[in-house]
C-alpha cells in the first residue's frame, strides 16, 4: 500500500500541514510534511477533525487496477445539499451579571415562575426553553450571572446565534457584563443588549450606553450598529420590541439545518437524577433525535431512552434548534461535548472503548512526561 503522506492528507482535509503537524505533535508523532505516517495515526488525526479515514480500492486509468491512497470522507458533510436544509429556530442566549434579571425576562417571556422557584433566586444551573413568538419558534438558554460559572457563558456563548446583553438600567455595566461580551465577541456572536429594570425610578439608560459605547459597543442611537432594547422584565415594557428585534435579526441570519442528517446535540448541562440515572440537557444542532437512537458522547455511549421536553413533557423526537432533556447514558457526559448518532449500540460501544483507551494512554503519557520533567528539574 502507497504511504500517508502527511501533507497529501492535509489537503484532503482543506487543512494547511503545520495545522496536522500539530496535531501529530499531540499525538506524540514528530514528522515533517513529506513524511509517511501510520495509518492508526491517520485514523486518529481525521477523527480530530471530523473525518474517517478509509482506504479505498479504485479503478484508475487505462484498466490497470491500482490500490489508491488515502480517501477521507467528512462524517457529516460541511455542505449539506440546499434541499436537505430547513429553517431552525435561532438560540438565543441571555447573560448578563448576577440579578441584572435574566431568569425574570425570560419568566416573562414564558409567562411562568422560575425566578420564584430558584434557590435564592439565583440561577444554579443553564435551563433552556423553546418558546414561540408570532408562530416562530425562538430557543433560549439562561445563564447564571455569578462569577464562577464563567465556563458556562463561554459555553453558552458557543452554542448560540445571537446573545442577549441584560444590563441592569440602575446598576450599569459590572464584571459579569464585562466577562459576557468578551465570551460573546470571542465567539463572534451578534450581541442585542437588553437594558433592564427601567420602570426603577433609579433607572439609567444613558450611564449604561455611554459604559457600553466605553467598551466598544456603541448602541445605534450612538452611531454604532449595537441593537439594544429598553426592557422591565417586572412590568413586561419593551418586551414585545426585544423579541421583534430577536425575530428579525434570526431572519438575516437564516439558520438552518438538516433535519434528515446524522443526529448531533450540543450537552449544555449533565447531572445524576434519582430515577432516571444520568442525564443530559441538550441542544440538536443537526438531524432528529428520537427514542432508540444510539450515540457516542465523548468518551461514553449510550442511548435514547427517553426524551423531554422544556415542559417536562415525553416527547418522541427533537428537531434542530430544540432543547431537550436526553435520558439514557451510560455515564454522566461533559458539558461541552456532543453527543453523535450512531448506526448500532455495537459501533458506540466500540468508539467508546476506543476514546475511553486513548484518554488513559494520553493521561499515562502526561505522567511519565511530568516525571521526567521532575527527574530533569532536580538534575
Ligand atoms: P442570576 O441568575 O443570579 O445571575 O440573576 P438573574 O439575572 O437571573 O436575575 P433575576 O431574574 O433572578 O432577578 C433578580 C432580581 O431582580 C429579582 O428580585 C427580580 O424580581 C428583580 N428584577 C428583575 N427584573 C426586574 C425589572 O425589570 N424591574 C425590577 N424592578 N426588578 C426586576
Ligand atoms: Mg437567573
């Protein structure tokens, strides 16, 4: 069989070779771009990226029969064909610092009582919600405004289309506003700033847009093209505009996804619950997830045992842009991994086994590694 050839496979893969070199640095592989590399390697380095890694027997010129190199194909194609395509709701994320009102505006928007029934008020964890506005469905995930869920708004700044900035009018902008926009231009998401508690007689747009215009978000009316909104999430004022706003800019940035493909869900959230083992809340980003789909999810696999939806309700399947309650893992998931369709129980258990192999290879190699840096320090 013709050799791998490091930078060959980088095309393959539009990738430009020192990016693969590096990853075949991780891989503790130090080659140059000419280089040959095993094809274990190759598997593990197309997975990195997405891709599976085959050999392929293929005809080519004048009859002869030839085995050809290397054949990478996508796991799930970047471009899905046009027709395949539908429209998905947007997911919209709400951040914002601690009490600013996030939970509240969201409580209105679905005309229920979370902020009441939270320990303390303060949100514990992300809860996502699907609601529908002029027959449109929008996806929102709240985020806990508290300092030490930072991961969780870079997380939720990841997964979304547009964030909502709530910005309390009396409070103006403090440190969890500041950490939200960075996660948020990091990701390079469109931002919406919602400036909240107006009806307080304490209230202060202006503070607010002149500290945001300070930070590099001019709002509209400050020449800058930052849409933002006057909102009381207690009194319901500005509410209807916020989600005109959001119907809107959803539109220009017509989302859209397969949901015929290969199942894929973000995990947002992961806890044990009594009964019902290990759970997950997931977003579908692409496919439909049903009852009886097996998956791989990082390191573990599993599969749908039941589905629930934001209203506690069983559901038998979740289409792209919905939230929804996933039971059926082997072992608590990651937030931040994806849970992947797979054709059988068989294949994810398998894939499983695998990732479970490498991290423990990788976790050894980090210790014999320190070792010898220790070894070396004392020298
Ligand atoms: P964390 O989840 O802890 O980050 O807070 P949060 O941003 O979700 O704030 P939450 O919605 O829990 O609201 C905090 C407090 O502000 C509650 O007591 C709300 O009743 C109050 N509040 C929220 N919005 C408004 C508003 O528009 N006007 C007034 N007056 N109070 C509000
Ligand atoms: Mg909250």
């Amino acid at each position: 069989k013709p050799p791998i050839i490091v930078s060959e496979l980088a095309t393959r893969m539009g990738l430009k070779p020192f990016r693969l070199l590096a990853d075949l640095i991780k891989l503790q592989v130090f080659v140059a771009p000419h280089q040959a590399i095993e094809p274990e390697v190759a598997v593990k380095v197309c997975e990195m990226h997405g891709f599976t890694f085959e050999r392929e027997k293929r005809e080519k010129g004048g009859g002869v029969h030839k085995v050809e190199e290397v054949v990478v194909e996508p796991e799930a194609p970047l471009d899905e064909p046009e027709d395949l395509l539908q429209l998905r709701p947007p997911i919209i994320t709400i951040m914002g610092h601690v009490d600013h009102g996030k939970t509240s505006l969201l409580d209105y928007i679905r005309k229920t009582k979370i902020t009441a029934g939270e320990a303390g008020g303060i949100t514990q964890h992300v809860a996502a919600y699907k609601v529908e506005h002029e027959g449109k469905p929008i996806t929102f995930i709240d985020t806990p405004g508290h300092a030490i869920f930072s991961d969780m708004r870079a997380r939720g700044a990841d997964i979304t289309d547009i964030v909502v900035l709530v910005v309390a009018a009396n409070d103006g902008i403090m440190p969890q506003t500041l950490e939200a926009i960075e996660h948020a231009k990091k990701a390079k998401k469109t931002i919406i700033v919602a400036i909240n508690k107006i009806d307080l007689p304490t209230a202060n747009s202006m503070r607010v847009k002149t500290q945001l215009a300070e930070k590099g978000l001019q709002t509209v009316d400050f020449g800058g093209d930052v849409e933002f909104v006057e909102i009381s999430a207690l009194t319901g004022a500005g509410i209807p505009d916020l989600l005109e706003l959001l119907a809107l800019q959803a539109e220009v940035l017509e989302l859209k996804a397969n949901p015929k493909g290969n199942a894929r869900a973000a995990i947002i959230e992961a806890r044990v619950q009594p009964g019902r083992g290990a759970t997950a809340s997931v977003i579908v980003e692409t496919g439909t997830l049903k009852v009886g789909t097996p998956f791989i999810c990082g390191p573990f696999a599993g599969k749908v045992k039941s589905l629930i939806n934001d209203r506690g309700e069983q559901i038998k399947e979740a289409k792209p842009g919905t939230p929804v309650e996933v039971i059926g893992f082997d072992e608590m998931p990651n937030v931040g991994d994806e849970l992947v369709e797979m054709d059988n129980v068989r294949a994810a258990q398998k894939l499983a086994d695998e990732r479970q192999l490498d991290l423990r290879n990788s976790r050894l190699k980090m210790t014999q590694k320190s070792r010898m840096e220790d070894l070396f320090s004392n020298v």
